[in-house]
C-alpha cells in the first residue's frame, strides 16, 4: 500500500539546486550535476508540481529534478534511475539538502507509474528506452497524466516523437531554450501493453539475445562485445572464478559459463536495465546458476577473489567521451583479481587505454584486434 503524501514547508528550489553535487559520480570537464534540460523541465511543470499529484521522474542524473520537484511542491515523488551512481547521488544530495526520505526508489514497471499524473524524465540515448517508458506510462498512469521528456536539442530526434506517438494521441514541443527542448505527450492510448524485455536469437553465438530499453545495444550484439566473446577460448584456462564486469544484455557471461561448466561466473552492472536483461538472457540460455548483481564497479565483490575478469568498458559518460569510466573498472578488476589473474577487456583503437591497464593491473598484451577493435589481457601483478 502506497503511503499517504505528508506536506512540509516549502524550500527554495534555487537554494537545492544550488547544493547539489554530482559524487560520487565521475567527475570531467563540463559534467555537471545540474543542467540546462533539468532547469527547462522543472520550469516546464512548475504547475502541475505545486498542486496536488503523484509526481513519476525517470533517470535523474544526480538528484535535480527528483529534488527541485519536492522543493517546488511536490509531495508524493517515484523515481527511478537505471544508473546506481545516480541513485547514490540523488541519496547524498538529498542528506545535503535535507530532503532525505520525501521520495521513494522503484524498479521501472507498472508499480513505478501507476496512477501518475506527471512524468518527468531525461530523454535516453536508445529509442526503446523512450519506449518501454512511453508503454508502461500510457498503460498505467492516471488518464490525464502528462508525459515531460528533456533533452539536449543536437540529441533529440524526430524519432522520439513518433514513440511517444505510439501511447499517446497528443505529442507537442516546447520552444528550445539553452540548446534544451521538452516533449509533452498527453492524452494516453487504449490498449498499449509492456513489451520488454524482447529477445533476438544471434546465430553466430548461438544465444538469444534479451534485453530492457535502455540495455546497451539493445538485443544486437556490438561489435566490441562479438570481439572478445570469440577470443575467450584461451583465457585463464585454470580459471575457478570469473567476473563480468559491466555485463550488459549477459552476453560474456553466457558465453564463458556455456563453454566452462565448472567455472563459477558472477556478472555485475551498475544498470538496472542491464541486470534484469542479463538475468533474461542467461535464464533463457538455461544458464541460471549465473549470479547476477547491480554493483557500481564491483564494489561489492571480494578482493581476490576471481582468476578471470572481462570487461567491454564504456567511453561516453551522456555526451561526453571519456576514459574515467573506464579507468574505474580497470581498477575496479584490478582488485578483484587474485594475483596472477588476468583481465579480458575490448576497446575501442583511438582510446588510449593500453598505458592505463599497464598501470592499474599490470604487463598487458593484445590478444585479437580488427579495424576498430583491440583485445588486451593484462595479468594481474
């Protein structure tokens, strides 16, 4: 049972906004913790925020949304972050603003949206991310819920309206204002049913593919990914323990638990959205014994505590392309492995992450490579 909203007194949404930082995400020339696209949709539902309402906000980056709506008014705020460095952000924010325990946290299904009568969400990079969001808000929200998706201008498409088309009859734009726009959808459509996860079967690895909206790659296999799969075969051969480590859709770890039995393989990602997928695709594979986790860079594994550790790392954090990212699960493997263990990793020819593994692992060498992409093995010291 929901709980009853509980009023408190008004707080100035500048002064919030103001206080927030982004820890302990990675921090980078022109990463903020509060945007432009944040301020515009904020501004956008000022209204519908002051009155009374059950206020839904979606993937926010580090707590500016979930707590300028609280501070605007709101009283019953949901939210869900697919990243857990954003849930832990929005965490330590709100204990700076004093906002502590005026949300609640949930998974992205029905519960989230059910009877909501504002959306207020980032616009995703993937179109079935806006997808499975736009399904399940015109399949559960309140009838006169209004839908509010932000985004940078140079990143939105006209794809993103004909989704949101898809569960709603009513889709606008507001002006552009600081290079953001907003979409608006209203009015939502009969009959829109949750399709996700979807599955895809990929030949080559013969594996079904499984995968949430806002999954890396989705059900495709990327090419970094296919890269390194094909080149496990000689890794660690006395390997008893292996970590994927960033596992997205599952994909290595299938792999590496079909071909060795007796290996015992842990998959971890700090994506919400990857780990119900890579537990989609390793059921459907009959692979179950696999131990899945939403883990932010392995935190919560052991030192020393596997032989084996592969890693397809990312190199954009939003817009940005960065190696921070990556540099974290390179440590992050580092300590997890025993000495004498190896990292598995693929990446990507320009990124300059060869010096990087040498330093926080140890002595590295190429294994398979092609026009984009290099797989390293460095052997812990």
């Amino acid at each position: 049972m929901d709980r009853a909203p509980v009023s408190h007194a008004p707080v100035d949404r500048e002064e919030v906004l103001a206080r927030l930082r982004r820890d302990p995400d990675v921090e980078a020339p022109d990463l903020v913790a509060v945007d432009a696209t944040d301020r515009l949709l904020l501004d956008t539902a000022a209204g519908a925020l002051a009155g009374p309402g059950r206020v839904v906000v979606v993937d926010d980056s580090h707590g500016a949304l979930t707590l300028g709506a609280l501070a605007s008014g709101a009283t019953d705020v949901r939210v869900h972050q697919d990243l857990l460095v954003s849930e832990q952000a929005l965490a330590r924010n709100a204990e700076r603003t004093g906002l502590t325990g005026r949300y609640r946290s949930l998974p992205l299904t029905a519960e989230l949206l059910d009877g909501a009568t504002l959306v207020l969400a980032q616009a995703p990079k993937a179109l079935d991310a806006l997808r499975e969001l736009t399904e399940l808000a015109a399949a559960a929200a309140a009838p006169d819920v209004v839908v509010l998706v932000g985004g940078r201008v140079k990143h939105m498409t006209l794809g993103m309206n004909d989704v949101l088309r898809t569960g709603f009859t009513d889709v606008s734009a507001t002006l552009a204002r600081q290079k953001s726009r907003v979409l608006v959808a209203r009015d939502p459509r009969p009959g829109v049913a949750p399709s996700f996860p979807r599955c895809r079967r990929d030949d080559a690895l013969d594996l079904d593919v499984c995968a949430h909206g806002a999954a890396f790659a989705g059900t495709r296999v990327d090419d970094g990914t296919r890269l390194l799969a094909t080149a496990l075969a000689g890794a660690a051969p006395g390997a008893r323990a292996a970590v994927d480590l960033g596992c997205g859709t599952g994909v290595l770890a299938a792999v590496l638990a079909r071909s060795r039995p007796e290996l015992a393989v842990t998959a971890t990602d700090q994506s919400a959205a990857a780990v119900a997928s890579a537990r989609a695709t390793l059921d459907r594979a009959g692979l179950g014994r696999v131990r899945v986790t939403r883990d932010d860079a392995a935190a919560g594994l052991p030192d020393a505590s596997a032989d084996l550790v592969v890693c397809n790392p990312p190199f954009h954090l939003g817009a940005a392309v960065v190696t921070a990212a990556a540099d974290r699960l390179f440590a992050a493997a580092a300590r997890v492995l025993r000495p004498g263990g190896e990292l598995w990793a693929v990446w990507n020819n320009r990124l300059p992450h060869r010096a990087a593994l040498r330093r926080l692992v140890g002595p590295t060498r190429a294994a398979a490579h092609d026009r984009r992409f290099t797989v390293s093995v460095s052997t812990r010291r």
